[in-house]
C-alpha cells in the first residue's frame, strides 16, 4: 500500500441541504469549523464577525450563504439540519443580536457583524470567507480564513497552501491519482473500478459501514427525487419560477404504454428526474452533493432511469455505480475542480455528466476502459461551459442543465459501451483541459452573476 490522494465516497456524495454546496454548505461548515476553534482558545471571545469576498460576496444573498453563516455560527451543520430549527434560530439571532452555539455566547447582529466585501478575492479561491473574533470592546483578536472550494470542501488557508486533498489516513491499495494510473492498477489487479475504491474505502470504515452508507446515500438522492417529482408551486427568490417536474411526471406517466409516443420521450423522463432534484435543491431542500448541489441532479436522474427504464438493472448494483462515479469525481476533484466560482459549470454538471456516465457504463457491463471512455465523452462535451445563474438563484439555467447533462450522461455511456474502449482523448487530457480553461475564463462567467443570462435575462 501507498499513501496518496484519496477522496472517499462519502465526501463526493454529501447529505446536505441547498440551494449551493459550495455557497450553503461550505459556508455553514465552516462556520461550525471556527466555533471548534474559538472553543480552544485561551482567552475569553465576546462576538464574532464574518466577512464574504469573491463569488460568496456577489452571489451570496442568491445562493443562501448570508443564512448559511448564520446557521452554522449557531453551531447547526447540513447534515442534521431541520428546517424548522433553523428559522427558529435565525428570528432568534435576528432578535437578540447574539448567537449561543454549545459552550459560547457571542454577539453577533448580522445587519452589522456579516459582511458581504466585493473588493478583489481572497488570493485562494473565489469563494473565500473570514471569521473573526472580537473581545468586549470590538477589536479583532483572532482571525481564520476559510475557502468553500467545491462539493461542500472546506479548507483552512494553512490547509489550502499546504496542497489539494491532503489526506492524512491510511495507506489505500490503489492510490490513483490519474486516470491511466487507474486503468493500469486495474489491468494489474483485474479488478475494476467500483472493486478499487471498494478496497480504497476498507482503509477507513468496515464493509457494512460502507454498504450501509452507500444505501443512505442512494436513499436520500431518490428521496429528495421523489419530492420533486410530487411537488408543484413557485421556488423562492423572486424570479418566480415555477416548478415543472410533477407535472412533466404525471403526463409521462399518462403516455406510458400508448404505442404512438415518440422513442425521445426517454430524454423527457431524464430531464423531468433531474430537474425534480433540482427544483427541491433551489428550494432548499435536502439533497447529496454529486459532486455539488448545483450539479445533483445528475447522477440520481441516471441511476432512477437504469433503475426504472433499462431491463435487468437491479438496485443492489447502485453501490457500484456510486463507488465507480465517485472514483471519477475524485480525479476531477484532484487534478482539476468541482467549483462553478473556480471553473465554470463545465466542474460541476460537467464532473456530474462524467460521473454518471461512468457508473451507467460500469453497471451496464462496460470494461474498464469503456467506463474511462465514457466518462471522457461526458466530460469533453461540457468544456468550456460556463456559471452565469441569473440574480445569483441555483435555478436557471441550472435546472435544466441538470436535465441535459444526464441526457449526455446516458449518450456518452452508451456510446463507449458500443465501442472496444479505444479513443483518440484520454479522459486525462480532458480533466487537464477543463482546469486550464476554468483558468482562462472571464470572472464573469465564474459564478458571480456579472455576465452572460445572469445579466441578460431580466431579474424579475
């Protein structure tokens, strides 16, 4: 065994809540982070301040990262979090002025101590944020920065410089780190993909831990589907924009079996999955990160159509389909980014596409290069896309993004399963690609809600 990066299932696929995985969840768990902090502290602390900078500050008030900071200083996290106790302790904090996490009392009005700072970006990521600790007459006597760095990732600044996924467990058996090293440790061992991370994650849970977490994930995602799938109204916001996904539903549901509907209609049952988890996403529901809110959609709308619409699919291979997506995500994560702020959509509904892709291959029968092949074509048809929500709402056109990018999830898987797994890019290169043009990108187009629809569409 060697020690190298390893990201686990159970961080690519988060329970949480939404609207944003990097702008909700981040936010909220690195609020909880620097409570642990101020608990260790020698001397006493009065009130806490924080600051947003980058996309946290411009797209904050859009994707709930105010209420995020707010929660998690109360000492609430995504996991457990309830809605019901959460706008209790927000009219409580709106009322007192101060926030009561276990072990503190701190003063903290957010008309005053939660600032949204739109100068330049902390040096990190875009989507930085800073604590501060103030004694009783207010001076700042500690400080921590934090960067909210894709997928629900939170990283100190101390953790940032010190480098990406720096894993301090365990020695794992296959410590891929590329996807060629992945296709040679599988040739090696003759396992695949799914059977590697397997191995991998033995190094930190047992095998039923990891069975059973494997379930709650899957749980959970056709959970927050189902919702979708049952709920109609408007989502919050002030765009005004209408759920569709029941109403998509019951029609498909009314054309099931009749012999003139056109052989398409499987796209609009894709789409109508997707979007069903995205809709209770920008409701701010619970939903697991896959790789990020924003792009979690995807990867439950493919598994529920093999699921649902493919003969011989079973659901005790969903594990699969997750150890082996997650296997892929983590090599984005790795080498490139999850994070709309730090790349463009291309990071998250591309990562998204690229892990579906995989996980239907493998579940389909695919070799361990079909499964790479796959993942690569869903992967190369999202370069270069771009993060433009309008008024800074996880809804359009992330919505429907999600719909198509689980379209091409299934094309990309279905075409490397008609073919011998050969191919003229590796997903190496591809994962290479994306990074280099998420550095390229104009800013506007990061996540920041100062260009494309965001500043086309009309806000209202």
């Amino acid at each position: 065994m060697v020690a190298a990066m390893f990201v686990s299932v159970f961080d690519m696929f988060k329970v949480g809540i939404g609207p944003s995985s990097s702008h909700t969840m981040g936010p909220m768990v690195a609020a909880a982070r620097y409570l642990d902090r101020l608990r260790g502290l020698p001397f006493a602390v009065a009130g806490v301040r924080a600051r947003l900078h980058g996309s946290l500050a411009f797209t904050g008030v859009g994707h709930a990262t105010d209420r995020a900071v707010i929660l998690g200083l109360c000492g609430l996290v995504p996991e457990s979090y309830e809605a019901e106790a959460g706008e209790a302790a927000l009219a409580d904090v709106k009322a007192r002025g101060v926030v009561e996490p276990e072990g503190l009392v701190l003063r903290f009005a957010p008309a005053n101590d939660l600032i949204f700072d739109y100068d330049a970006p902390l040096p990190g990521h875009p989507n930085g944020l800073a604590f501060e600790a103030l004694d009783a007459q207010g001076d700042v006597i500690d400080r921590e920065v934090y960067y909210s760095v894709g997928g629900g990732f939170v990283m100190s600044e101390a953790e940032l410089a010190a480098g990406k996924d720096v894993d301090d467990g365990a020695p794992v058996p296959f410590a891929f780190k590329s996807a060629q090293e992945m296709l040679d440790m599988a040739a090696e061992s003759g396992l695949s993909i799914a059977a590697m991370k397997m191995a991998n994650e033995r190094t930190r849970r047992s095998t039923a831990e990891i069975e059973r977490g494997l379930a709650r994930i899957w749980e959970v995602m056709n959970s927050c589907l189902q919702r979708g799938l049952e709920s109609e109204g408007v989502l919050p916001g002030g765009l005004k924009v209408k759920r569709r996904a029941a109403k998509i539903w019951q029609a498909l549901q009314a054309e099931r079996g009749m012999n003139l509907t056109a052989p398409h209609t499987i796209n609009d049952w894709m789409s109508c999955y997707a979007m069903a988890v995205n809709e209770e996403n920008a409701a701010g529901g619970q939903v697991v990160t896959a790789p990020t809110n924003g792009a979690a959609g995807v990867v439950p709308a493919v598994i529920r159509y093999w699921l649902d619409h493919v003969p011989g699919a079973v659901p005790s291979r969903v594990g699969e389909f997750l150890l082996t997506a997650a296997a892929v995500g983590g090599l984005i994560k790795h080498n490139a980014s999850i994070s709309g702020a730090e790349a463009g959509c291309q990071a998250e509904v591309g990562s998204a596409a690229a892990m579906a892709a995989a996980g239907l291959c493998a579940v389909m029968g695919g070799s361990v290069e079909q499964v790479e092949n796959a993942a690569e074509i869903a992967l190369e048809h999202h370069l270069g896309m771009t993060c433009d929500p309008v008024r800074g709402l996880v809804q359009v056109p992330c919505i429907e993004r999600n719909g198509l990018g689980a379209i091409k999830a299934v094309s990309a898987a279905s075409l490397s399963l008609r073919g011998d797994g050969s191919h003229l890019v590796p997903l190496d290169a591809c994962i290479k690609t994306l990074m280099e043009t998420g550095r390229d990108m104009s800013e506007k187009y990061k996540e920041t809600a100062l260009g494309g629809l965001a500043v086309n569409v009309p806000n209202c």
